[in-house]
C-alpha cells in the first residue's frame, strides 16, 4: 500500500525536480545562445575587416592586408604564432568560379569548406577546424570595393559601368573556449539542481513528519481498535483543522456503531432467550414423558403442549423471515383497493377470543367507505399486530379504539388503547426487534417482534408508523401515509 | 430431598417440578422473584433451581440477597443466558452450578445430585455403609449384594440418613426434606417411612437405623464381620 508520506514526497520531489530541470534547460539555452552571439558577433566583426580589405579592379580581386596586420592568420595550422599563445584562426575568399583569391597562413594550403550557393547574409556553422580543434565559421559574399584610386575610378565611372565581381569570405575561429565554459556552466547546473533536490527531499520528510504527526497518531489509535474501545471518544482537542472534521464524524461514527452493538447484542440475546426458553420446554418435556411415560390423557397434554411450543417457535420464525424480506427488499406489494373498515373488523376477528378473555371491546369509528390504495394482506398483518397489542398490553375491560381520518390526500389510522405500564421513555425503543417492556420475557405468547414487523411493512407500503402516549395513560399507534 | 424450582415460564416449571417429583425429589416452586425469595428464606432446601430473568426481582438479585442473608443453599442457575459474562457474573455472586436452556433433563438431575453431595462432604456418587449401597445417580440400593426396591420416599430418608451418617437428624428434618412445602401430611409419615424401610432392608441391617427418642434417627454404619 502506498503511504501518504512516499507519495506526497515524490510527487513534490518529482515535480519540484522537473520544474528546476526545466529552468536549468530555460537558462543554459539562455546562456549559450547569448554567448554563441558574442562569437558570431566577433567573426563578422573579423570577417567584415577582411572584407573591407578586400579590392578589386578590372576583374581582378585581392586582399590588401599586410603580413603582421592580422597575426591570428599568419600561424599555420597546429602551430603558436601570432599573438602569443593564441590558437590560429582561418578565412579564405574565393570568386564566384571557385577560383581562391586568398587564404590566411594558418590554412597552409588547404581549404575552409565553402557552400555550394553563396549568400550574401552571413551563414554560421560549426566545423571542425584543420587543426581538429571544434570551431565556427561565418560566411557570407560581398562585392569587394574599387581601388581607391579616384581620378581611375572617376574615368571608368565616366567611360561606362565598372566590372563588378563578388566573392565570397569564409572565416572560421575556434570555440574551444565557449564549449569548455558552456560544459562547466552545465556541470554547475546539474550540481546545483541535485543538491537543491536533496534539499527539496530532507525538507519534504521533515515538514511531513512533523505536519503529518497527528494523521499518524490518528491510525495508530484506530489500529488497535477493538470493539470493547467503542465507548471511547477519540481526542478533538489539539487536532488540526484538516482533521477536526474527520475526528468529529468519526466520534459520531463510533457512537452509533456502539449503539447499534448494543443493539444487536440486545437482538442476539433476546433472540437467543425467545428460542432457547421453548427448546427447554420441549426437550424437558419429552424427555420426562420419555423416561416416565404418561397415560393417554396426559400424553394427549403433553403433546398439546409440544404443539403450541412448536406454533409459537414457528411464529417467532415466520416474524424474522419477513422482517428479514423487508430489510432485503425480497417482500412483494400488491396493492388493490382495501376498505379499511371491513379490515378493521376482519382483523379484530383474529384477536377477539383473547379480547374477550380481557374484557376488551372494540370501538371504531373509521368510516365504512373508506378505501385506500395499498397492499391487503400486509396491511391485514399491520392492523393484526396493532390490535393484538392493543388487546394483550392495555388495560382489562378497557376498549381498543380505532379512528381514521383523510386531510389532503393523506390518512391517519390510529389505534389506541389505556396502558399503565408504559413511560415516555419507552416510546422510542418500543419499535425495536424483541423489545418487550417486561425484561423477565416471561410471556410465552409474545416475543416482541409485532411492532417491529408493524414498522417494517409499514415502510415497505410507503406508511410511517407512530407511537404516542397520552398524559402517560392512553398509547396511540398511528400509521400515516397517502391514501393512493 | 428439598428443592426450589424458581422459573416464570409456567410450562418448563411445570414440566421440571413433575419430573424433578418423579426423581424422587420434594419440589417447591416460584414463578417470579419475589415468591422465589420468599420461599427460598423461609424454607430449608437443599438445592435452588434459579432462572435469571424473571418478573419482579431478576434471579441474581435474588441470590445476592439471599447471599446477604447468610443463607448458603446451593444454587444451580438455570438461563437461557450463555455468554461467559452471564456465567462469571452468576458464579461470582455465589451460585455454585451455571446450566444453559436448552439442557438434558439427565444432566439437570445429576448436576442437583452433584450439588447434594457437596452438601453433605461426600465425593462419590456411590455411597458405602458396610454392608449397604447407595447409588445416588441411579437411585438404587443394594444391602449385603442384594437389590433393595424402595419407594421414592424411602430412599430419600435413607439417602438423608446415609448422607449424614453418624448424625442425629430429626422428624421435622426429614419431613422437609421430603415433602413439599404446600404438604400437609403430618411429621408421623416419617416414623412409617423409618418402618417400612427397615423391613425392606432387612433383618441384617435393620438397625443401622436407630431411633433415638425425642431427637429423631441415626444411621450407624454396619461393621461387618
């Protein structure tokens, strides 16, 4: 895995590189080409004295320079003449036939290379010299001047047009000098960006050490993080801005996740004790009818008995399997138009032997042509839950109401009933999978799993579902939701 | 002998009180934590069979008042909670056996066994006086080799006496650790147990029970010859 250190310190040490590569590339041009001007510039200086030098007359054309006017010619080729200690330079003048006017000394007899189509704009390139040395040559043609002879030339202008006759001056010098103080100015250059480089790398590790200090202090504590470390709170104070946030959203990260530990701790041991307390039923009660066996009438009980353990265990199943469907969007909608009243009744009919047992009446005052657009027989196993509730936790002898009201599209069915065994606080939880307000479970018939299937196929038919109590002694569960 | 049978799930207390009986136990029994406590300071039992959660006052506070109280009957928890925390926490407030729901009905009785003989400093399951031999696990006797068939009764007063052998226990004694305490039979019924169980036993052994008058009974080991 690539850390945030190596890629943070080769993307700047990369990137900063390239940037000071670049302007090294930008400056040694720069640099070069100045001083490569400085030479050409002094050629053509050279090159134009020569060529003022240079006469002509009746098609004939010479050089006027004496011996001595111009030392760094006269050296011949691998040779120390002229001026002392300096390296000889080259020119020759041809015609325009190729016929050679003139050549310096130091050419001893050989030749400067001399294009094929001559200009008059000066042409620079660089050649190795006779000597083998690296050089630059200018070249370029001119029309040599007249013989300064005045009433001559002041005759020839008189009598017609003078003979012109242009040639052409190649003159080549030596660059040892600039290419040995361009290759040291190279050398400086790279020298300078390596070391500028390491310094780049030493300062990135360090100001990311030091910045990068309590990211690092932030995983470290999160490696070793166990489940039993979710009631911590990791530290905001000191943190830097960057992570404040970080750190805040991870605080609230952990304490939901340790609330929803919590509740899945709760859910795995309610769950474990709504099926472990009937599998002891059952396999205690086998095993005492098996080691002494009954008669028929109380084997005829004890399998009654096995048989309600067996429908209660299958309820409890059937109860997780579709709650398990509504989480995983598995469960199916069919809607149709429900009347809401006829339902009501329908579902009363299921509770109604344990109604009457409790002295419980129904009262409801949802209106007979009431219908809404939704799916039946989940709404069915909506109301059931409801009304089962209604009868089995209010009060004795005290009626289950049931009421529904239609504003802007929108129906509110509600089911109330008196209870004293609630408090406020219960409100919240009271949806929860296996909550029952009676942590001993000791009621074999519920096992708290109606009200959070009541909210599951509730948000599957697009419903919100609500639970309110009543100056803490009549608990309304109203289901909300558009009618169509 | 006595026990306290504290479950709220009526169907497993009723299943366990009929088999526990059928095992020749008296069993009293509670189905929330107030009843439990009640009768578990009132009465003399040998074991208490606790389950944890239950109505009115949960099963460890039950035990830890009952620790409070100085009273040191062994407890068995019996819970459908099976976390190693639930198990620490009850063996920590002084109950002496832990046994998760689901559970063998065998294993149950022969834990109850396990904790009886704790109760009275014996190591083997197999009690020997002299020539007479009680198997506690399998409830039966044998007197010089030979198969003695008692009733469930019977074998509980031996078993007391065995169990306390050398020691005076008394009717009232006996009485409660054979009936339940919502019996109304009379403390005499012991005195016909006494009987009937030294014809069964027989001639030779008889007397390894002997009265001892205004006190109650003795079981004196037979030497054998």
């Amino acid at each position: 895995m690539k850390s945030l250190h190596g890629r943070l310190t080769a993307w700047l040490v990369i990137g900063s590189g390239l940037l000071l590569v670049l302007g090294c590339l930008v400056l040694n041009s720069l640099i070069t080409a100045r001083l490569q001007s400085d030479l050409d510039a002094e050629l053509i200086t050279k090159a134009t004295a020569l060529s003022t030098l240079t006469e002509q007359e009746d098609g004939a054309v010479w050089l006027e320079l004496t011996e001595g006017g111009m030392p760094e010619f006269n050296a011949p080729a691998g040779g120390k003449a002229g001026k002392a200690g300096a390296a000889p330079e080259y020119f020759q003048i041809w015609r325009t036939d190729g016929s050679v006017v003139a050549r310096s000394l130091s050419l001893a007899g050989r030749d400067l290379p001399l294009r094929p189509q001559p200009a008059s704009r000066p042409l620079f390139l660089d050649l190795k010299l006779p000597d083998g040395r690296p050089g630059r040559l200018v070249e370029f043609s001119f029309q040599p001047r007249h013989e300064e002879d005045e009433p001559y030339a002041q005759t020839r202008r008189d009598t017609g047009p003078l003979e012109v006759t242009s040639v052409t001056l190649a003159l080549a010098s030596g660059r040892q000098e600039l290419d040995a103080f361009l290759a040291s100015l190279r050398g400086v250059l790279i020298a300078f960006v390596l070391a500028l480089l390491a310094g780049i790398f030493v300062l990135v590790r360090l100001s990311m050490k030091v910045s990068l200090a309590p990211l690092e202090d932030l995983g470290a504590r999160l490696t070793v993080w166990q489940v039993e470390s979710l009631g911590e709170e990791l530290d905001l104070a000191g943190a830097p801005a960057e992570l404040a946030p970080v750190i805040f959203r991870l605080n609230d990260l952990l304490k939901r996740l340790q609330e929803s530990f919590g509740r899945e701790r709760m859910f795995s041991a309610n769950l474990a004790h709504e099926l472990r307390t009937p599998l002891a039923e059952l396999r205690s009660m086998v095993e005492v009818a098996l080691k002494w066996p009954p008669g028929q009438a109380a084997t005829a009980s004890v399998l009654a008995e096995v048989r309600t353990i067996g429908l209660q265990m299958e309820r409890i199943v059937t109860n997780l399997l579709v709650l398990a469907r509504c989480d995983g969007g598995l469960q199916k909608v069919l809607p149709s138009e429900v009347p809401v009243a006829d339902l009501i009744e329908r579902c009363w009919g299921n509770v109604a032997a344990e109604a009457e047992r409790r002295g419980v009446v129904l009262r409801s005052t949802v209106p007979e042509d009431l219908r809404i657009h939704t799916d039946e027989d989940k709404l069915a196993l909506i109301l059931s839950n409801l009304l089962s509730n209604a009868v089995s936790y209010g009060e004795p002898s005290e009626p289950v109401t049931c009421s529904a009201a239609v504003v802007s599209g929108e129906i509110a069915l509600r089911v109330s009933n008196r209870t004293a065994a609630l408090h406020p606080d219960d409100l919240p939880r009271m949806f929860d999978r296996f909550w029952r307000k009676d942590s001993a479970r000791s009621d074999g018939e519920h096992a708290g799993l109606g009200l959070s299937l009541v909210r599951a196929l509730s948000t599957l038919l697009g419903f919100t579902v609500t639970a309110e109590l009543e100056r803490g002694a009549v608990l309304h569960l109203t289901l909300t939701g558009r009618v169509a | 002998m006595r026990l306290l049978l504290i479950e709220d799930s009526a169907r497993l207390c009723a299943t366990l009180s009929q088999g526990l009986r059928q095992a020749g136990y008296a069993v009293d029994t509670a189905q929330d934590g107030h009843e439990g406590l009640w009768l578990a300071t009132e009465n003399s039992y040998d074991v208490i069979i606790l389950d944890l959660m239950l109505p009115g006052i949960d099963g460890l506070s039950v035990l830890r008042s009952l620790r409070e109280r100085g009273r040191s009957t062994h407890v068995l928890i019996l819970s459908a909670k099976d976390m190693v925390e639930d198990r620490v926490q009850g063996l920590s407030l002084g109950a002496d056996d832990y046994l998760t729901k689901p559970f063998s009905f065998d294993e149950l009785c022969a834990r109850v066994q396990a904790l009886l003989r704790r109760s009275y400093g014996a190591k083997s399951p197999i009690l020997h006086l002299g020539g007479l031999e009680i198997d506690t696990l399998s409830r039966q006797v044998s007197c010089q080799g030979r198969e003695v068939r008692l009733t469930p009764r019977e074998y509980g007063v031996l078993e007391v006496l065995a169990l306390r052998c050398g020691s005076v226990v008394s009717r009232r004694e006996l009485w409660e650790h054979l009936y339940e305490f919502e019996d109304e039979t009379s403390s005499n019924v012991v005195d016909v147990l006494v009987c009937s169980l030294r014809k069964k036993l027989g001639s030779g052994v008889a007397d390894v029970i002997q009265t001892r008058r205004g006190r109650g009974y003795i079981l004196v080991e037979d030497k054998e010859p």
